[in-house]
C-alpha cells in the first residue's frame, strides 16, 4: 500500500495515499518502500512484545481521511468487472 507521511500539529503520521489527497510537504512512500520499512520493523521487533497503543496518532490520521480505500477498491472492482465483461469471447481454435 502506498502510503503518505505527513505532520499534524506536529506529529508525523502515516495514512493511506488512496485516502488522502497530496499536500505540500508530504512525503510519498511507494508500495515498495512502505514494504521494505514494514519487512525491517517486523525483523527489528521480533519476538518482542510491542504495545500497539498509538491513540493520539490514530486519531490525528483520522483527522486526514478523505474516503475509505474498500469503497475505492470496490469502484475500480466495479469497472472492472463490466469492462471485462464486455469483451469479445477468444476462440480456442
């Protein structure tokens, strides 16, 4: 998931680009980079016990969410699926 990395009142928080619009300042992570940050966190936390309390920086996310990316997602499963239903039948021969 591509995300974005933004300060809020002067936390940096972490949201997913597809439920943010870009704003100046904010630093654009690819999936790529979003995974190999996420592949370090889990190796440098393994086997330890993490409390995954972070209420002040969930709701300043919050705070920055436009849309939820399912209803996104499902849009473009949407057009998808008419698309591809539109097109001519291939011939095995």
């Amino acid at each position: 998931m591509a995300i974005r990395l933004r300060i809020v009142e002067g936390q940096y928080v972490a949201m997913c680009a597809v439920e943010t619009d870009p704003q100046p300042g904010d630093i654009y992570l690819d999936d790529g980079m979003h995974y190999a940050l996420a592949a370090k966190f889990c190796r440098d936390w393994q086997g330890e016990n993490v409390a995954w309390n972070y209420p002040r920086e969930w709701a300043l996310m919050d705070t920055q969410k436009l849309r939820d990316c399912r209803d996104v997602w499902a849009k473009i499963d949407a057009a998808n699926a008419v698309r591809y239903t539109t097109l001519p039948a291939c011939n095995s021969d």
